[in-house]
C-alpha cells in the first residue's frame, strides 16, 4: 500500500479509538517504527509530516540519524547491550528498552562521562513471558524508585511494554492495564507529572492500547508493510 494512504488509515483507526473512550488524539504520540525500512522510505514518511522514528539496532540508529534531517525523533526501541550505548546515547531522544538496573548503570556511566543527560522508559515484562525482556512486574517499582533516585543522568519518564502475540484480546488488554497500573501506582511517590509516557501498542494491538491508556504507540507494519528481515 502507498505510504500516504496506509498513514491515513492509521490516524483515522487512532482517532477511532481515542473517540470510543474519550480520548484526544493530541494525547497519543505515534512513533513509526522504521526498523529494516530504508532511508528512501523514511523520508517519504518525513515529507508527510512524521517526525519520530523507531529502530531496535543500535548501529542503525546512528547510521540513520546520520543520514536523516536532523529535526527527526529517534527513538530506541530495542534490547541494548551495554558495549552499543555510545551509538544510541547521543542520538536518541528517548531509550523505550531500558530493561535492567545494570543497564542502567551502564548508561549513567557513560552519561556521566560525556556530560549528557538521557529520558528513558523502564521496560517491563507485564506479561510475564519468558521470552520477553523487561523487568518483572513485582520488581519493577523498586528498580524504577532506584534508578530515578539514585542515577541523575536517567531521566525516567515512564513504562514502555509489550503484549503477548495472540488472538486473545483479553489477555492484551490485561497486559496493558498491568502497565497502567503500575504507572498509577508509581505516580504517589514521585512528583506528579513526571511519569508521563506510557509506551504501548504496535501494529497488532494499537487501538486496545490507546483504550487502555497508552500516550505512545509504536507502530512499524501498519505504516511501512511487512517487514522481510
Ligand atoms: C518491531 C517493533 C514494533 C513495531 O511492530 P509492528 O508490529 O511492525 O507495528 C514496536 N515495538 C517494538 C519494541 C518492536 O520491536
């Protein structure tokens, strides 16, 4: 499908969700995931007027962000090792995958070293699969106190998480409102406002997503096609 269209569709399907619950559509970010997509194609998307991209390698994040205007969002979504912090650090407005206190401290070190400050979302696992990374639910309140308290280079600024891939709505919706809460949750003992973001929904679950309180959806496949790689 043509870029355009497919990006229309998709702000019509956001606005139809915000309407069912009485949303803004200006409450929701749509970061396009642009992941295994070319620059060509990006910049297609950039002429249309998006201005915050996704990608889950650290090394095609810098890439990109070289080749690219520089008014562009980059956003990491991926799983960062620790030795690929230099290539997103700089460049990144906000890490969506901080998933460990190690990590963490990982990225402070560096932050520190090279006088930057970064905004970053805890990952956590709300749905409990083995095969997703994120810290678990019942840990996830005392290493985002943790990091927020005691890593000043951190600008934590919410939760991002991932759904199960299923049919079963119920159960993606479960997971949402798990994030949801914790942010609630999270949100009496820090100062209000500061928490937020909450990163969730992607192609597949977008709209039960934005039902259930995401301010930022990441959405690759609905926008870009199927992806090969
Ligand atoms: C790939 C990816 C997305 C986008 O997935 P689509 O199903 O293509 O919309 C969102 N978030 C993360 C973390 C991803 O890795």
């Amino acid at each position: 499908m043509e870029l355009a269209k497919a990006y229309n569709q998709l702000l019509q399907r956001v606005q139809a969700a915000c309407k069912r619950v009485g949303r803004n559509t200006s409450d929701i970010r749509l970061v396009a995931v642009s992941k295994t997509v070319g620059t060509d194609i990006i910049r297609q998307a950039y002429e249309l007027g998006i201005r915050d991209f996704g990608e889950n390698r650290a090394q095609d994040l810098r890439d990109k962000a070289g080749l690219l205007p520089g008014d562009i969002n980059w956003h990491f979504i991926g799983h960062l090792q620790t030795n690929k912090i230099k290539y997103v650090a700089p460049k990144a407005v906000l890490i969506h995958s901080l998933d460990s206190w190690e990590l963490a401290c990982a990225i402070s070190d560096y932050c520190e070293k090279h006088n930057l400050t970064v905004q970053a979302l805890l990952q956590v696992n709300a749905s409990g699969e083995v095969s997703k990374y994120g810290v678990p639910v019942d840990r996830a309140e005392k290493i985002f106190l943790r990091i927020y308290k005691e890593l000043p280079n951190i600008r934590l600024r919410g939760l991002m998480t991932m759904a199960p891939l299923t049919e079963d709505e119920s159960v993606i919706r479960q997971t949402f409102r798990k994030l949801k809460q914790l942010q609630e949750k999270l949100e009496t003992r820090i100062p209000i406002g500061s928490l937020d973001i909450l990163s969730m929904g992607m192609t597949h679950d977008f709209e039960i997503a934005i039902e259930e309180g995401s301010t930022m959806i990441r959405v690759g496949t609905a926008l870009f096609g199927t992806r090969r790689r």
